[in-house]
C-alpha cells in the first residue's frame, strides 16, 4: 500500500476541490500541488495551517491513521505572540479547560529556532514584534485545538506547522512538496498447532 506524505503549504484547503459558489475567489487546494488519481488525505490541516499531511488510496490505512480511537499523536511547531512563562507551558502540560471540555496533557517545550522555512507571506514583524517558537505534541485532534489552547495560556498561535504524525515525519519536503513511502502490511502470525492428546 502507497503513503503520500505532503508539506501543505500556508492558505490551502486541504481537500482536492474548492466547494465554494461560482464566482467566488479560486482558493489553492491539494490539486496544485499532488496529481496522484484516487488518493485522499488522513485527517487535515487548516486553510491557515500548514505541514505534513498523510494521503493514501487505502481507506483502511487512512482509517488507522485519522481515527481518533488511535491517538496518533501530532507534533507542531508553533509561534506564539509573546513569550510564555514556565506556568504558560505547564498550564499546556497538564491540559487546560476549553469551551468542548478539557484536553488531554500535551508535550510541550520552547525552541531556539524553529528550523523552517520563511513562510509565504511572511509575518509581519510590526505588528508581532515579540513572538517565541514551541514545539507542541497532542494525542486529539480537536477542531483548531493547538490554537485554542495557546490563546487559553495567553498566547495566541501566529504560525502553525505540523511537523510529525506518529512515526511519519516532515524531514525535507518543502511547502509543496511530496514523496510517497510504500509500507508493507504485517505479517500473519503463524498459530503453533498443539499436538494430539494420547489416550491413555
């Protein structure tokens, strides 16, 4: 079975059709930049989002991977306005209360640098003059959950980018790009057969 593993670029759906009405605006989707026929995402990333993505044409791997039942967990890097303290980053760790319940305790932890490209457009250095990069690891996937969650702490999300699902990684795929990873299924287990019982 075929895995697609995709850097979703900054302002794109991700789905292959823009389903708004005639006229509108055309915004860019998956089909800009991936051309494979029968393949659909695991699981999505916001229009302002951006990141790996998991694409197959195997419903039951996309199944696997999307289910919430699977907790796959999710790595970003995140850049928040502002500079979170130590009680910021450990209100994360222990989960905080949303609107839809709490959250489940995330990984959490700053970086130096966040190792990515410049996004296009670029953020606008003005109006964000102090800004700080996390590394953030959720186990659910709520809708917008890593930016509600930071806004709860008090530090809104700028930039977003999804850097790892599970074991796949974003390693070396810029926006736009992708490659495609071809995963073997597991093997049977052979089941020992017990030898007859003698009669005594």
């Amino acid at each position: 079975m075929n895995l697609y593993l995709l850097n979703k670029p900054y302002r794109m759906l991700s789905q292959f059709t823009d389903r708004r009405a005639d006229g509108a605006e055309h915004r860019a989707t998956l089909a800009d930049v991936i051309s494979v026929p029968g393949i659909y995402a695991a699981g999505r990333l916001d229009y302002d989002s951006e990141g790996l993505l998991l694409l197959s044409d195997d419903g039951a791997l996309i199944h696997r991977i999307s289910h919430p039942r699977h907790k796959q967990p999710k790595t970003y890097r995140v850049q928040v306005e502002g500079t979170p303290d130590d009680a910021a980053l450990q209100a994360l760790r222990d989960g905080v209360t949303l609107k839809d319940g709490p959250t489940r305790p995330a990984k959490v932890r700053r970086l130096v640098s966040s190792e990515l490209a410049e996004r296009t457009p670029p953020l606008d250095p003005r109006r964000h003059p102090v800004t700080t990069w996390l590394e953030l690891t959720i186990s659910e996937g709520r809708n917008r959950q890593v930016r509600r969650m930071t806004a709860h702490v008090g530090h809104p999300t700028l930039r977003l980018v999804r850097v790892a699902i599970g074991p796949w990684r974003l390693d070396g795929l810029a926006p736009g790009e992708w490659r495609r990873e071809t995963l073997h299924a597991p093997k049977p287990t052979a089941q020992r057969r017990r030898p007859p019982r003698r009669r005594p």
